[in-house]
C-alpha cells in the first residue's frame, strides 16, 4: 500500500482502528475475556463491556499495541515511515512522538522479523554460500578471523532468497550444520575455496569451488550473489555508526527481510508479518 492509499485509513482513530482489526493486529472479541459469556458490546471509544459480569476492555487488550502508547493513525504511518527507512529520529519528528516511542516501534518491527524465521530446508537449486565480517571501526586484520568483528553466515539461493546468520565461529561443523539445517539434499553449492565447506559433499550437496583471483574466467562458476548481499548490508548499516553486539541479529535479520523482499509491496509484507508475530505472541 502506498502512502496515498494509506492516507484513507489516516484520517482519524476509528478508520485506523478497524483497519487494524481487520488485518488481525488487534483482535476481533466474540466472547468476554473475563467470563467467556458471549453478551458483549462495543460501548464507547474503544472499548469493550459484558454484559454477563459487567467487565469492560479495551480494543488493544491482547495485541501487539497493548503496551504502545500510541494513536492507530500514527502506529500506521509508523509502520510506513519504517518501510521507506527513515531513521528513528526523523520518523519521531514527523509522527510528533518521543524519541523512545518509535524506537519501541522499529523493535517491534524488527523483533516480528526475527520470530519469522525461514523454514527449515526451504532454499534449493543453485545455492551461494559465503561468510563475511561486520562491525569492528579500526581497520586491523582483514578477512577470516578479524579480530573484534563479528562472523556472519550467508546462503543465498540463485534468483531466490537470503538467510544470514550470526556465529560463533566459521568452523567447519558450525557452517555445515546450518547447511544442513537450510538447504535442500542435493542442491548445487558454489563456495570460495575456504577450508571450512570441505565436507559439503559427503552430507548429499553437489559442491563447487570458485577461485576468487580468477572467477570471472569460470564461467557460472561465481558467488557474485551473496558478495552483492554483503556489500548491500554493509552500505546500510553504516548508516546506523555501528549497532551493538547485542541488537546485531536484529539489525542484520531485518536487511535479510528488506532483501528477500525487495520486489514486492513492503507495507503490506510488514503488516502480516506483525499480524503472524501477534498470534504467536497471544496464542489463544
Ligand atoms: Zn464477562
């Protein structure tokens, strides 16, 4: 949905409220909560009554905005503001909202992302596999085993898909496992020369190596792809003047979201993705 189509929805609570409804972000009542007596009402602004026990709640009982002090309308421009990438600073001054409320918004974003993992053994056919180093602001060592960054696992479908994954170490056992876990039996890996993917093939993966001095002679022998993840990721989190070890995984899950869904609508993607991250969030 683009920014005009959103402004429908925009023009006061209620509209924004029972768009939200609708999608599934808050929840639709049939019974009381209380009492699960099913004589009840809508009575007033945003809330609910029983008629059975007489208790009342509210419309964000139970949902993702239950604990977010923040109006439907702003919620849904927030989630707008995200999807074009407008820093928490901006988007705080154009909603008119606390700083630290719309960080709370953008790790709910990025939270739903990382609950939403892909599925096991989802990627297939012609897989780029490939490890890089994040963070770390002195240039020191370069390359496997920098000191003071953090390894990230790349697997890249051709023409498809990325998953990204931060570990502990670039181990062979670690690598393979995730290998094994992420891609279909079978599948076709093209890799550099590194030590660590020696054992792809004894585990049913069909492997091929690319030499990185001379790849461009190999014909479809190359991992241009997720080397193009890799610079892509960098780029954008430069922007941020380094994130903290701690919020890394998330920060790095969302650039895999943003990634995979690069050609399709994001705001509708995003607000499934928080409709999918409430019902594991309040299952019933
Ligand atoms: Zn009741």
């Amino acid at each position: 949905m683009n920014l005009v189509d959103l402004t429908q929805y925009t023009t006061n609570e209620e509209k924004a409220e029972e768009y939200l409804r609708e999608q599934g972000i808050l929840k639709t009542f049939k019974e009381c909560p209380y009492c699960q007596g099913t004589r009840i009402n809508r009575v007033r602004r945003f809330k609910y009554k029983c008629y059975s026990c007489n208790h009342e709640w509210g419309v964000r009982r139970d949902s993702i905005l239950e604990g977010l002090r923040v109006p439907f309308t702003k919620f849904l421009i927030a989630i707008k503001l995200f999807e074009i990438d407008t820093s928490v600073r901006e988007a705080s001054k154009q909603l008119g909202l606390a700083y630290n409320t719309v960080y709370n918004i953008h790790s709910l974003m990025r939270k739903a992302i990382l609950a939403t993992d892909a599925d096991p053994a989802a990627f297939s056919g012609e897989i780029e596999m490939d490890e890089s180093y994040f963070g770390g602001r002195r240039k020191g060592k370069r390359g496997r085993g920098a000191a003071g960054k953090v390894p990230v696992f790349g697997i890249l479908e051709r023409g498809g898909k990325v998953t990204v994954e931060v570990v502990t170490d670039v181990q062979g056992e670690t690598l393979l496992e995730l290998a094994i876990k992420k891609v279909k039996r079978g599948s076709l890996i093209y890799t550099d020369k590194f030590r660590s993917y020696n054992g792809l093939v004894s585990y049913g993966f069909k492997h091929r190596r690319i030499d990185h001095g001379k790849k461009f002679a190999n014909g479809k022998v190359y991992i241009n792809g997720i080397e193009g993840f890799w610079s892509f990721a960098k780029e954008r989190l430069l922007k941020y003047h380094g994130v903290d070890a701690q919020k890394f995984p998330l920060y790095l899950k969302e650039l895999e979201f943003r990634y995979n869904h690069r050609d399709r609508d994001l705001f509708d993607d995003l607000i499934q993705l928080l409709v999918g991250y409430s019902s594991v969030a309040y299952t019933e």
